[in-house]
C-alpha cells in the first residue's frame, strides 16, 4: 500500500473527496472541514497533515490533522491500511494528541501507536453519527418560538459557547479566544453556510443550536446547548427539529449530528424528531505512561 501526503486541501480533495462523499454521512466531519479549510485557508492554527492510503487506484483510508487536535480517520475498507498512516504520523508528529474515527480503525490505530511509542491510550469518548432526511416534529408542545441569532446576540453565544465546551469535551482543547470563535456563526465575520439557532419564551432565550461544516449534500448539526436552569422543557428538542427543518428547506438532503453515547437522553430526543443511528465513532487520547 501507498501513502500519499498533500500540502493543499484542494490536492487532497481531488484524490480523495469521491471516496469521503461514498459515505457522506460517516465522513460529514471529514468533508465539513476540508470544506472549511478550501475556503478559509487562515482558519488553521498551523500547517494540516492530510494524507490517503491507496492501492492502486483503490483508496482505503484517508486522514486530516490539524494542530493542536489529534488525527481524524475515514472508515478504513482495509485495515491494514492503518499501519503505513500510523507510522508516516509517528515520524511525522510524535507529539500526536489522539485520534478519533469510526470505532474499529481509531482502536486499531490506538493500539499501534502505543506500540510504537510507549504511550497510552485512553477512551475519551465515544459517539454516535446520526442522520436525517424528514423531521418528526416533537410530541410535547413547547412554548415559545426559534429564530436566527444576529450581531446583538454574539455576547450570548460567546458565553454559551464556552459552556458548550467545557462541559461537552472538557479535556480538549477549549476556544482561545471566545469572541472570535462567536464571530464564525454570526456577522461579517461568519463562515460559509454557517447559522445559529435560538428558541425564545417568555421573552428570554433559552437554548441554542449551530449548523455548519456543509457537505455536498449536508449539513453537520450542532453544538446543541441549553442552560442548566432552562432543561427539562423540550427547548432543545423543539429547537433541533427547526434547525433541522430549516436546513431542509434550504436544499439539505441530509443533516448530521453527531452524540455522546454516555448521554442517553440526547440519544432518544434525536430519534424522536427523525434522526437515524450511522456509525459509532471513538477519541482516544494518548498519554504518557504513568501519567493519569
């Protein structure tokens, strides 16, 4: 097998985006930030590792890397794949911070890598790709309407969106700079295809949801937040569905959203509304031996 390395997105889109949108719902992370990065080169702290592993004309796997966060995998339709990546990124950056995929490759990954370097592995989460075509509309009527954030609500979502973080991925690397990273969902700064949904009642907003990363047919929805004083109402839910809808009307075939598996309560309100279970995927983090 061969490993092919690229220094622009656009290369590695043109070897490797069939292959990503054969599984656009298992890849929709994958395409939404090439996407990202093909129109905002800046938005990388650092230079990507972007890499394919082929045999013959056939790819098997292909991977995307960006400082400071660990290795993400496509699915890998031959595992054996996974060892010629695994050592091109020990060389390549032994300081790797994880990986993250489709269960099966990001374990096998894991376990060579630790291998290879002494370090070990540890789960640190592991999630659920869901997609939808048709929303279900929520039983429970819930009180209040959704609209679109605009520039007086960046405060919000900047404060919310750090809450977001800190509780949904606390070991990863948070925001640097809060307000900057508001400024991608809502005014002149904002990302291509990007918008950020509240749900108001009672003249208060009372949950938030993003949608952004398009694919060529999707779009990832998230992060879905609501204040710890305002759950329990159905906020998220009702306003998840409109999202949902939202982006359908727009022309979406497919939205994506992607679940913590240890929260079994986000898992059932997005089936109830029409999302359906892809793939599981896991994070791995590795660390020093000894070290907790």
């Amino acid at each position: 097998m061969e490993l092919m390395r690229f220094d622009d997105v656009s290369d590695f889109l043109a070897v490797a985006e069939r292959f990503l949108v054969a599984r656009e719902a298992e890849h929709n992370f994958l395409l939404g930030l090439t996407g990202v990065l093909a129109a905002n080169p800046s938005s990388a702290s650092g230079p990507a590792y972007l890499a394919v592993v082929s045999e013959g004309a056939a790819i098997h796997l292909a991977a995307i890397r960006l400082a400071p966060y660990g290795v993400m995998l496509s699915e890998a339709l031959d595992p054996a794949a996974i060892g010629p990546l695994m050592a091109d990124l020990a060389q390549y950056d032994r300081g790797l911070r994880g990986v993250s995929g489709p269960a099966a490759p990001a374990r096998e990954f894991a376990r060579l890598w630790t291998e290879a370097t002494g370090q070990r592995a540890q789960l640190e989460i592991a999630e659920r790709i869901y997609h939808l075509s048709s929303v279900r509309q929520p039983d429970r009527a819930v009180p209040g309407a959704w609209r679109l954030a605009e520039e007086p609500d960046l405060g919000l979502l900047s404060d919310w969106l750090v809450a977001f973080y800190h509780e949904a991925a606390p070991r990863s690397p948070q925001p640097v700079d809060p307000d900057e990273f508001a400024g991608r969902w809502v005014g002149p700064n904002a990302r291509a295809g990007r918008a950020m949904y509240l749900w108001t009642a009672a003249d208060r907003v009372v949950s938030m949801v993003g949608a952004g990363s398009p694919t060529p047919n999707g779009i990832r929805i998230g992060p879905v937040y609501t204040p710890p004083d305002e759950r329990g109402r159905g906020y998220a839910s009702a306003l998840t569905a409109a999202a949902s809808q939202n982006q359908l009307d727009r022309g979406r075939s497919w939205c994506f959203l992607l679940t913590d598996l240890a929260n079994p309560t986000s898992n059932h309100i997005y089936q109830a509304i029409g999302y359906e279970p892809v793939s599981d995927v896991d994070q791995y983090l590795f660390v020093d031996r000894g070290s907790g």
